[in-house]
C-alpha cells in the first residue's frame, strides 16, 4: 500500500523531509535543493536554495543541512538563506539526525577503520559545532550503515548490531546479528525493529525489547 507518487526532476540525489517545517526538500546534483510542500494540492516543486553541487540533504530540527562533494557542511534557513557552514571529515550520503542530542550521526566511508562520528548542530539556529565526537574503539569493532539513534537519545545501534550510548558514543551491547534497516518505535517503550536478509533471498523483520531482547520474528519473501 502507497499513497500517490509524488513527480520530481532528473538528477536527484537525496530526500530529505523536515517534521519541523512541514516540508519535504529533494537535492539535485547540480540544480539546487527544492522543497514540496504535502499540504499543497498540486505537490509541486518550488525553489529553496540555488547552490552548485549537492551530495546529500538532512533535515535537522527547523534547518536543513546540505553536504557538498568536498565534505562541507552548510545549515541553510526555513526560507532558504544559507546560515552557517564548516568543513568535515568525510560524510557518506547517510546521515542520521537526533533532535534529542542536536546531534548527527554517520559513518564515514573512506576512513579506516571505520567508526561512528557525531557533531554538534543546533536545529534552531542552524549553527554548527566546532569539532566533532567518535567512537573510542578504534579498529575494534566492525561497523557499517545505518547509524540510528533512539527518540530520548540515550541510545545509538549501528548496522553490525552493535549500541552505543548516543552522548558518550560507549559500547553499550551488541545484538546477536546485524540489519540493513532498523527504527526504534517512538511510544516510549524503548523497542527497536530491525530488518535484515535471511542469506536465502527473504527478510527477516525483528522486533527487540527495551532491554534489547529479541520478542518477535517474521520472515517475508524477497529482499530487504
């Protein structure tokens, strides 16, 4: 089940929706960043922010965070005024934001070894923090995409099964497998769902308790 597809351009390279502001902004290799509004009958793109090359888009609280190629990081305005910017170690087009922390959270793919690092944002502002935080762990543990942290924060659960607390970036514990995809249920039952392949060419859809217990399993056909 779906709802009606929304048309955008040629050339986009990521989506980005902000709860925020109600909006939902579509990045374009080499036209700008462009914003939908849901409640518009018409759903039609309309101009946000003419900028040259864009790698990746996040909402993050009122603002939105746009990542160039050559890893700098700008927080643009609700109404399309760039606010601040910064350049970055390495950002991957997967970027996970915690409105709980100000905070986002990626896994850069060209630094070995790989760890989880999170910088410092302010959704209200836009401004940007002036270093960022890691992992201790080093080559320790091996991590991969996605990165997800839970609605309170407290907690950070990385694609090899590994968490984390979301502010000290400590190991936490680890789950039995990893995941291609998880999101930690927002009811305040601290539960976490994740979905990986079964090796076989089904999904397994897991469901975790709040002291990360595994409490349900159900096998689908096809790929994740």
């Amino acid at each position: 089940y779906h709802l009606n597809p929304i048309a955008v351009g040629q050339g986009v390279v990521a989506i980005a929706y902000s709860s925020a502001n109600d909006r939902l902004y579509t990045a374009y290799d080499r036209a700008g960043i462009r914003q939908i509004d849901p409640a518009d009958p018409s759903l039609a793109e309309q101009p946000f922010l003419a900028s040259g090359q864009t790698f990746t888009v996040q909402a993050v609280g009122s603002y939105v965070l746009e990542v160039t190629p050559g890893n700098v990081l700008r927080t643009i305005a609700p109404d399309g005024t760039p606010a601040y910017s910064t350049s970055s170690v390495s950002v991957p087009e997967e970027i996970t934001w915690s409105a709980a922390n100000s905070r986002i959270y990626y896994v850069p793919d060209s630094y070995a070894p790989r760890q989880i690092y999170a910088r410092q944002i302010d959704g209200s502002t836009g401004s940007l923090g002036s270093g960022y935080y890691q992992t201790p762990y080093g080559s320790s543990y091996v991590l991969a995409d996605p990165v997800r942290v839970s609605p309170d924060g407290s907690r950070m659960v990385e694609g090899s099964g590994h968490v984390y607390d979301g502010v000290s970036m400590q190991l936490l514990q680890t789950l039995p497998t990893g995941f291609d995809a998880a999101q930690w249920l927002d009811d305040g039952s601290g539960a976490l769902v994740t979905l990986r392949g079964d090796g076989a060419g089904g999904s397994i859809l897991e469901q975790w308790g709040p002291d990360l217990r595994l409490e349900a399993v159900q096998a689908f056909p096809g790929g994740p």
